[in-house]
C-alpha cells in the first residue's frame, strides 16, 4: 500500500512539474531580463568610477592642466598604493 502511494504522488510530482513548465520558463526568462536590465543600468551608473585610485598630490605651486593631469594620474608610479610598498 505505501508503494503505491509513493508512486502516485511521484507520478504526480512529475506530471505537475511538466505542465507548469512552461509558466516556470516564463517566470525564468522574465528574471533574466530584469537581470539584463539591472546590469546596464550598473554599467551606465558606474562607468570609470571603478578606475578611480589614490595618488600622491603634487606639489600644490604647479598647476597642471586637465590633459596633464590624467596623464599624471595614469600613471602607475602615483598610485598612493605603489609609494606605500616602495617605502617597506
């Protein structure tokens, strides 16, 4: 008597799971492009926000112009971090 019942609610399980298949597709694809959407927006809120490090301050006498300065900043003997490990 319980084999039975396991193999009616095993049949059960089964054919329940194969009809809402095509609910839980939808339901999954829905996700996925909620996720997409969350992503570009991500993407778009912190582009070069990432790229931002601390660097040593130059001597506050020279100004340095806008081109100038990213290419101080870009350079990776600045980097606060590359000082920090140089001085150990």
């Amino acid at each position: 008597m319980a084999t039975r019942g396991l193999t009616v609610l095993n049949g059960t399980i089964v054919t329940t799971l194969f009809k809402s298949s095509k609910l839980l597709l939808d339901v999954l694809l829905l996700m996925l492009f909620v996720l997409v959407i969350v992503a570009l927006l991500g993407i778009q809120l912190f582009k070069g926000d990432l790229r931002r490090k601390c660097v040593l301050n130059t001597d506050p006498a020279i100004i340095l112009t806008r081109n100038e300065w990213d290419v101080y900043v870009r350079n990776s003997y600045h980097f606060a971090l590359h000082i920090r490990i140089s001085l150990r």
